[in-house]
C-alpha cells in the first residue's frame, strides 16, 4: 500500500471518476487506473464500484477512507515538517455554519494568517450534520457547531462560549404575521445553522408546544431564513449572533420566549487521532480567540 496508490484513490472518490482523478494530480487515466487496480489486488479488496460515467466506494471503499486521508495527511506533514521543522505548518480543513463564519471565525482567520502563515486554513460553509459526517469520514480536520453539550464515541468535542438561540418573526406590522406567542408556534418554523431535530421539542413558556408548527422549512442561508421571516413567512429560529442588528433596527421582533436548553458555540474533531501540529494550533487558537470575543 503506497501513498500514491491512497492518493490516487481519495481523488478518484472526490471528483467521482478516475479521468478528473488524472487531471487534478497531472497523470493519465492508465495511471489512476493501475494505481488503484493494483491497491485492491494488495488489499484483496474491491474499493470501487464502476458505474457508467462515474465511481463510487464500496463498502470496503468507505472503509478505508478515513485511513487513507489520515495517512496521506500525516506523509504530507512528515515531508513539510523534515522542511520547514521550526515553524507550525500543515493543512487544516474546517467546516462551519454561516453565523460562526461571519460571526466568531473571522478574527480567528486573521489572527492565523498573520501569526502562522504556513498553515493552510480552508473554511467549508456546512449545516451542522453536514460537518459532522465530514468529520468522521475524514474530509474535515475539525469542525465549529453551535448546539447542545453532546458527546460521541468518534468525535471530541470542546466548548468554547453560550451561544442563545433566539425566536424571531415580522414586525407586528409585517405582514400577515400574528401577534400572539402561542399563535406564532402554529405556524411555519423557519431554520438555520442549528440542529433542527431539536426544534420541534421546545416547550412554550414552560409548557409544550400547544401545537407543533405545521411544517418545518430549513434553508442553508441565514439571510434567506431573516428575509422570508421578515416577508411573514413563519417564526425563525436562529443564533441570537445572527439576528441582533436586525431585531434593534426593527427588521425582526424578538419573541418573548426562551428555550429551555443551553446552546454552545463548540470546536469538533476526531478522537484519537494522532497529533496533528497544525491542527492543535488551530484548536488553542479558537479556544483563545472565541472566548475572549
């Protein structure tokens, strides 16, 4: 099993055919093709499943994976480190939601771009679920999620500072909005950048929801979630980071409840992998950065 072979592979699932594999790492398609051939004969495995037109992994494919992207990124860095050892360095691959991104991230961002050029931060805008999955297939490093204190026997998780949820709806002037609190419940629930599966459990002012909304719209941009609230569309629910300036210019009205569970800003990466420079840099740095914001 050789890093080129797991190379070969990895780009091959990434672009979904082994002709985009040869083009992004500058080899013919002969080549993704044997490399790969000869990793299944050495695995006794079958890695891929040919389709026309495209590939996917296998059972075995998906296996294997996270392994190879661990291994792969470890040579990587082994090779940087033999380079450049005094200084941190490395690839880390981040996913997060809209609201950390504008909200908490970016002077993360700037303080590492100016302390430690030689980091590679890329930055994936991801629904909490999304990032999660990434994560435990190896695709991210390291992932920031706003919800609720969690643990899971992959992953480990660190939080770094409250993050309210608040429950917004249009002016009381909006359109076709109501006024009343219960009523607002029976309506559409409009989401963003929080795990919607806890929505439907809150309890209305400590009791339960007089009626669940009739249908839940989850949209993957938070100015699409503000700007169909504001038209009346249904009640948002969204990180109060989110929606703070436009509750005090009047664009949104804050609804007098508040969820009974605590919501956190939280670093997640893999357990269990081995230590990774570039990564921890990122990690102490958010812890330092978030928190004092």
């Amino acid at each position: 099993m050789e890093i080129r072979q797991l190379r070969a592979l990895l780009t091959t699932v990434d672009t979904g055919s082994f002709t985009g594999a040869a083009v992004r790492l500058g080899v013919s398609q002969p080549t993704i093709t044997h490399r790969i051939k000869t990793l299944e004969r050495s695995l006794d495995a079958v890695l891929l499943e040919r389709m026309p037109g495209r590939v996917r992994p296998t059972t075995s494919g998906r296996t294997l994976l996270p392994y190879a992207r661990e291994i792969v990124r470890l040579a990587e860095e082994a090779q940087q480190a033999v380079a450049v050892p005094s200084e941190p360095h490395g690839r880390v691959s981040v996913g997060s939601p809209e609201t950390l991104t504008n909200h908490r991230l970016l002077p993360l961002i700037e303080y590492l771009c100016v302390r430690y050029p030689k980091i590679d931060f890329s930055l994936h805008s991801l629904e909490p679920q999304d990032a999660l999955s990434r994560l435990c297939d190896g695709q991210l490093d390291c992932a920031f999620l706003i919800g609720v204190e969690q643990s899971h026997e992959d992953l480990e998780f660190s939080i770094l500072r409250p993050e309210p949820l608040a429950l917004v709806a249009a002016p009381e002037n909006g359109p076709g909005q109501p006024a009343d609190t219960e009523d607002i419940f029976s309506t559409m629930l409009v989401c963003s950048d929080v795990d919607s599966r806890h929505c439907l459990t809150f309890p209305l002012q400590g009791k339960p929801f007089p009626a669940p909304p009739r249908r839940m719209l989850k949209l993957n941009s938070l100015e699409a979630v503000k700007r169909s609230v504001a038209n009346g569309v249904g009640a948002g629910l969204l990180p109060e980071v989110a929606v703070s300036r436009d509750i005090a210019a009047g664009v949104l009205r804050k609804v007098p409840w508040r969820p009974p569970i605590q919501t956190f800003t939280q670093a997640v990466w893999r357990r269990g992998s081995m230590p990774h420079t570039a990564l921890q840099v990122v990690l102490a740095a958010a812890e330092q950065v978030i928190r004092e914001d």
